[in-house]
C-alpha cells in the first residue's frame, strides 16, 4: 500500500479543521463589523449552526460512503467545504452567511469520511495510529488557526478570509483524487455474520458512541469560558489566557510524537476510566484554582487525560471497524461527537447564566465522572479484527 495515503488524508483533514475550527472565534467581528449585528447574543447561535448539520447529516453520508465509496465520500466532502467557503466569503446578507455555515455542516464531515477511508488501506494497530494522527491535525489546527488567522485579518476582512481559504480544501481534493489509490474491494465476511455477533457488535457500537458523546461533553463545556474566566480569575494577558486555553492539546501533540504513542498502555481496558479521571481531576483543580500556576497545572493533566482518552478510544474504534460498514459506523460516532458539542454548548451557557463562569468546569467535571461508569463496562465483540495486521497503511513510526 502506498505510503503517500496517510500523509495525504493527514493533509486533507487539517485544511478543514483550519477554517472549520479557526474561524468561529473570530464570528462575533463577522457579525458586527460585516453585518451590523449589535446583539452579541447570535455568535452563539451562529457558532453551533454546522456543528448541528453535521451531527444531522453524518450518519446520511456514513451509509452513502458505504455504498458508493469512501474515497468518494472525502472528495465530496472537500468539495463540499470550498463551495461552503466561497458562500460564507461572498455572503451579502447575515442570513446567506447562516445559510452558508449550513451548507458548510450537511456536506462537510470530513473527520468521518477521512477515518472511513482510512479503514480500508489500513487494520487494528495500524488503524488506530492513523485515528491518532487524525486527532494530531485537529490540534494542530486549533492551535495554529487562531495565531495564523489573526495575523491574515490585518490585512484582510474577516469574512473575504473564509473566499481565500476555500482554496485549502479544493488542493486537498485535488491530492486525494491524484494521489489516494480506490476503495479495496471488500470481502464478503460480513455477511457471513451470525445473528448474535451482529447483535454483539452492535451493543459495543452503542457502548462505543455513548462514550464518545460523554467525553466530548466534557471536552467542549469550558471552550467559550475558558480564556475570558482565566483573565478575570488571575489577571492573566489574552496571550496567556490563550497559551493556556492551548496547552492540553500541545501535550497530545508532543506525546504522539514521541515513542509513548506506542506504549502497550493505551491499549489496556483501564486505559481509558484513568484518562477520564484524569480529566475529572483537571477540571476539579481548574475550577478551584486562583493563580496562573494552578491553572497550568491543571491545564497539564488536562492534556494528559485527553491524550489518554483519546488513544483508548481510537484503539477500541479500530477494534470495532468492520470495512463493510465503516462509513455508516464513523458517521454514527461523528454525529455523537457533534451532539455532544452542541448540547455541551448549550447547557453550558444555561449553568454559566445561573452561577458564574466557574460552573462549565464543574458541569464537565461531572458528565466525565458519569462517563466513567459507563467505561468500566467493556463489551465483548467477537467480530473484531487481527490487532496486528502485516497490511495497510504503516503510519509515522
């Protein structure tokens, strides 16, 4: 199998998340520069409208991709994206702006459809490093989108930026489409199933979304408190705020290039109810903490339990990932990913507007202590694959 597969699909996701997570924080000058909107109250709204149409539209184009084909479905969402772009960055109207973060929601989906593709080059370890690269690009973005943007906005308007940044996914298409063999032909082992495998499968599927909405609660509660609380809690600088808002995702990124990403650890059944303590334990320490330091600490083992969490699930997704249905499987898991977003969001600003803006640490705090109850309880899938293929894709060793 071609090397320049992961390399490519690697590509492909982080110019999506580069613009899908790097220009919501920048809506609220959108809105009031562009579209004289005074109420700051929309930005809110606005930020939630493509993360809904993807949870809506996900597991739709999960079953599409299955039937059709997975290189397919990215192109199609990489396509999706620039015609998206171009509407949001020629938008006359707030409205067509709305419209066009829909339409930047229901044909989007990139995570989903580049871990489907994934799975057919590549089986078990292999699978589960490549998710873990996967995660690497979305925290590369979230890092890096927020300086890069910044600085491109001096030049630029806020809202002409998203017209130049459609040109991100239409080379990423044009390198999936040049570079990324077709889908392999699948063997015809899935329906060979018995009943009671399918049934089983389906139960640890369930188990396996339920965790990932838990823990992407938890992860997304404190995002659009946290630096504004961090400066009214220590008096930090926004730049500070801002190192520290990204920390946590800097650690995942120095910890899957280093050789611990290969650790036997993260593969354990306990790996992950200790990654979800971990991140209980950072946010009980956050939402405590009164000094710039005590945040950091927290920060750190916040980035450690995240990191945690994150490979577990991955090795227990790969575990789980049949060929002859993972379109349908990841656009389940991206739709509970997204729901999980949304109503973290949402319930967030409720318990913030009833205490203070301590309140989404506590309330992340207690959704992952929830979580860990459900994580104890590994099901039992006999419809797995080999844990250590000799074929697919080898990523970055």
């Amino acid at each position: 199998m071609s090397q320049s597969v992961l390399p490519v699909v690697l590509l492909s996701h982080f110019t999506a998340a580069l613009v899908a997570l790097g220009m919501p924080p920048f809506f609220g000058l959108i809105l009031t520069d562009t579209f004289a909107v005074e109420h700051t109250v929309w930005v809110g709204w606005f930020y939630i409208i493509p993360t809904v149409f993807t949870a809506l539209a996900a597991p739709f184009w999960g079953r599409v991709a299955d039937r059709f084909g997975r290189r397919w479905s990215l192109l199609r969402a990489q396509i999706g994206l620039a015609v998206a772009f171009v509407i949001a960055g020629l938008a006359p109207s707030v409205v067509t702006f709305a419209m066009a973060l829909m339409v930047q929601g229901f044909l989007g989906g990139t995570f989903a459809a580049s871990s489907a593709y994934l799975s057919t080059v590549a089986r078990g370890q292999n699978l589960t490093q490549s998710l873990n690269w996967m995660q690497g690009s979305a925290r590369s973005a979230m890092i890096l989108a927020p300086i890069l943007f910044g600085f491109f906005m001096t030049w630029v308007p806020a809202q002409r930026l998203y017209l130049y940044m459609a040109i991100l996914p239409l080379l990423s298409a044009l390198l999936v489409w040049k570079l990324a063999p077709p889908d392999p032909v699948s063997g015809g082992a899935g329906g060979q199933k018995h009943s009671r495998e399918r049934v089983s499968a389906s139960a640890s599927w369930l188990r396996l979304r339920l965790l990932y909405f838990g823990f992407n609660f938890a992860l997304v509660a404190s995002f659009p408190y946290f630096i504004p609380w961090t400066q009214e809690r220590t008096g930090s600088t926004a730049a500070m705020a801002g190192v520290l808002y990204s920390l946590p995702h800097a650690i995942y990124l120095i910890i899957l290039v280093s050789p611990l990403r290969r650790s036997v650890f993260f593969g354990n059944p306990l790996t992950l109810p200790a990654g979800l303590a971990l991140f209980a334990l950072s946010y009980v320490i956050q939402a405590t903490a009164g000094t710039t330091a005590a945040i950091l600490a927290g920060r750190l083992v916040m980035g450690l339990g995240m990191t945690t969490c994150l490979f577990a699930l991955n090795a227990e997704t790969a575990r789980l990932t049949r060929i002859e249905n993972a379109g349908q499987s990841f656009g389940a898991l991206d739709s509970a990913g997204k729901w999980a977003g949304v109503a973290a969001g949402v319930l967030a600003g409720v318990a913030t507007g009833m205490s203070n803006q301590t309140a989404p640490f506590w309330l992340g705090a207690g959704v992952t202590l929830l979580t860990i109850t459900l994580s104890v309880y590994r099901s039992r899938s006999p419809a797995t694959e080999p844990r250590t293929p000799k074929q697919g894709v080898k990523p970055w060793q």
